[in-house]
C-alpha cells in the first residue's frame, strides 16, 4: 500500500521500545503535481487519525493497548518547502492529539 490509497494503513509494526508504529509509505516525488501529494498526505493522515480514534487499532492490534503511537512517514524524496511547513502543522496537531509523527527520507543506494 502506498500514499495513493489514502483510506487504507499502509503497515503497522512494533517498535523495540514497546510504542506502536504506523508507516505511511510514500513513493511521489515533489516536484510533480504539489497541490495534490498535499491532499494525499492530509487525507492519509486523517485516515490514520480516524484509525486510532474509532477504535480501529485496538481491534487488529489489542496489544496496542495504552502503548505510545508514532505515525511514520516514510518517503522516497525530500519533501517540498510547502510540504516542510504542512508537516510542521500537521505534527502540532498529531502531537495534541497524543500521538507522535515522524519523516523519514529513505533513498536507494
């Protein structure tokens, strides 16, 4: 699964440290079609929110149970400078929600 599917959890794994990870894997570049890869990430990450607050979670993973949760983007590119500051908004409010959110650039050898 990738960013494109935004209603979907693209992993769920479990981090060494007990907290429970939620990947979002994305493979787009920047530089084509912005405004869009924007409404991706914003409707990914809303799904993954709903995730977590419908109850979702607890019902396939019932061991994520009253663990930290970190939502983990990770991409094939750097992100734009508009990109940079919808995940600075986008982190304050994952952050009060009670949740954590990452970026991780991982390029190809």
């Amino acid at each position: 699964m990738t960013i494109e599917e935004t209603a979907q959890v693209d992993f769920i794994s479990k981090g060494s440290s007990g907290e429970i990870w939620l990947t979002i894997s994305d493979h787009l570049p920047w530089t084509e079609n912005e405004g869009y890869h924007l409404e991706l990430l914003q409707d990914k990450l809303n799904a993954y929110l709903e995730f977590i607050e419908i109850g979702q979670l607890l019902k396939t993973k019932p061991e994520s149970s009253g663990l930290p949760i970190i939502i983990n983007l990770v991409a094939k590119y750097p992100l734009s400078g508009e990109a940079a500051k919808f995940l600075g908004l986008a982190d304050r409010f994952i952050t009060d929600a009670g949740y954590t959110l990452r970026f991780e650039l991982v390029q190809p050898n």
